[in-house]
C-alpha cells in the first residue's frame, strides 16, 4: 500500500467574485512541489442559490503558464475568454482550458440556473504546465458528460470517470502535456475500492463530499486532502458515506515554480513579463 505522507484540510472559505463559494483544498503556496505537476485545487460549494437576475461570478481576468480544470457538478457555469471560445459547463461536463502564453476569461452562473436557482458544486484544479509548454497557443477543451469514459466499479462500488489519463485500459477525454490522471469517484456508502497510480507519480485523493477511510487506517471527511508517499503503486479507500472524491497523479516536473496570482511560471522575470505583457494587452481582449 502507499503510505500516506499527510492529510490536510482548509476549514477557510472565500469567495471567487460573487458567484463561487470555494475552499482551496490544495494549493502551492503551502504544499509546494509536493503536489507537482497540480498547483491548487478549489471545491465550490454545494451551495444553495436562490434565483435571481443578477450576474453571479467573477469577470474578466487573465491566466498564463498553467491549464484550468472545471468539474461541473451541480448547478452551471458560463464561461467566455480572449481566444473566442464560450459556453456552458453543464452538470457531469468539464472545461479543460489551457491558458498557456495567455487568456482573458470569465467565470458566471448561467443566465439559465441564475434564474431557476439551485445547487451549485463544481471543482476548480490548476494543473501546471512544463516549461516548454507555458508559451504555446493556448486550448479549449469542452468534454461533455456523455464523452468521458465511465467506469462500474466492482461490487457496485459506484462509478469512476476518466477525465484525464488512463484507468486500466481506458482513455480518458482530456489530452494533456504531461502524465496526468484525473479519475472522478462517485461512491457509493459502506464500499471497498482499490486504486493504482503509478509510483513515480504523485497521488492526491481529494475528498468533494462525504467520508472515508484510507487504508483502513486514516479517516478523511470532505473538504481533506491525502498526499501519497511514492512507495507502492495501491491504495484502498473504504466509503463510510455515499462519497464524491478525485484522484490525482501525475509525473513531478521538477522545475522551479513562481507564481503571482493568474500567473505561474518558473521565474521571477517570467512573472514580470506577464504582468507587462498583461497590462499592454497581450492577453487579448
Ligand atoms: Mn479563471
């Protein structure tokens, strides 16, 4: 089995704009290269909006240097950035944007769900990018809940989507840079499920919602974070909840990180540049 290197939780929560009530479950300011090639993860909500007319959310801002990963549970999410491309992230469906030499974008409930009011619960990840990737063009991926490969787990543990990467001989929907799996978990209660990464890569599970245990040793309640050590390929989970969780792993860049809020790139210089490069509006419009 992996050994567990910790268990970390954020009790804190913030608003991004007016729309997205999130914990920073994972984030690289604390844990550092740790979480490599992953740089932070958001959970938003669940929670419960009433309907209104007004345009929840947060408006046009810029990233540059990492790819954003938006896993739309409940509620929907309208999005729109510099490079022309827009949509709605419904329910089951995931934005992989590759933000790369630099987007501008917004993030907004729906007008549809704004109106209606609801549940919303998504997940935001950032997921880093190599060097010689953080100035290419940048890419839109639009992966529909219907095109993401689902998985009936054994014992009718529940259901494993490949967002990203490989599960067994599955591929997932999402291309990427670097060795990258993104499972999603929809577990049922009182389940056993056994997970394999790859030693060489780094392993977080992030639990959304419910409660489990993890190698029949450690209890982990949502809104927690388990870190893997590279010792072993398995782990086990035990659901003590009906669970919503993610599995994570990749393979470490191993290169220097310096970020400053949108930006992340591997030098302070770089950082510099971004914000010229931003303020003389080479992000786009
Ligand atoms: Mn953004």
């Amino acid at each position: 089995m992996k050994d567990i290197i910790g268990v970390y939780s954020t009790a804190a929560s913030h608003w991004v704009g007016d729309g997205f009530p999130v914990r920073s479950l994972l984030y690289y300011g604390d844990l550092g290269e740790r979480i490599s090639p992953f740089l932070l993860l958001d959970n938003a909500g669940p929670m419960q909006f009433a309907p209104t007319d007004k345009r929840r959310g947060v408006g046009t801002h810029p990233h540059r240097g990492f790819e954003t990963v938006t896993i739309v549970y409940a509620g929907e999410v309208a999005h729109a950035d510099s490079a022309g491309n827009s949509g709605v992230i419904g329910a089951g469906d995931v934005q992989w944007m590759t933000a790369a030499r630099g987007i501008l974008h917004q993030e907004y409930h729906s007008e549809a769900f704004a109106r209606q009011g609801g549940t919303l619960h998504m997940a935001q990840l950032w997921v880093n990018l190599p060097a010689k990737d953080k100035m290419s063009a940048p890419r839109y991926q639009a992966i529909v809940n219907a095109d993401i490969p689902r998985i009936a787990l054994p014992d009718e543990a529940g259901t494993l989507r490949v967002i990203a990467g490989d599960y067994q001989t599955t591929h997932g929907a999402a291309k990427t840079y670097s060795p990258v799996n993104v499972w999603d978990l929809q577990l049922n209660a009182d389940k056993a499920v056994y997970l394999q990464s790859p030693a060489t890569h780094t392993t977080i599970l992030v639990v959304l919602q419910g409660n489990l245990t993890v190698n029949d040793q450690q209890v982990v309640a949502a809104n927690q974070i388990v870190l893997f050590q590279h010792n072993d390929e398995q782990l086990k989970i035990h659901t003590n909840e009906a669970t919503v969780a993610l599995l994570l792993t990749g393979e470490p860049l191993n290169e220097p990180i310096v970020g400053q809020g949108p930006f992340v790139m591997n030098t302070q210089a770089e950082i510099r540049q971004a914000m010229v490069d931003y303020h003389a509006g080479r992000f786009g419009a």
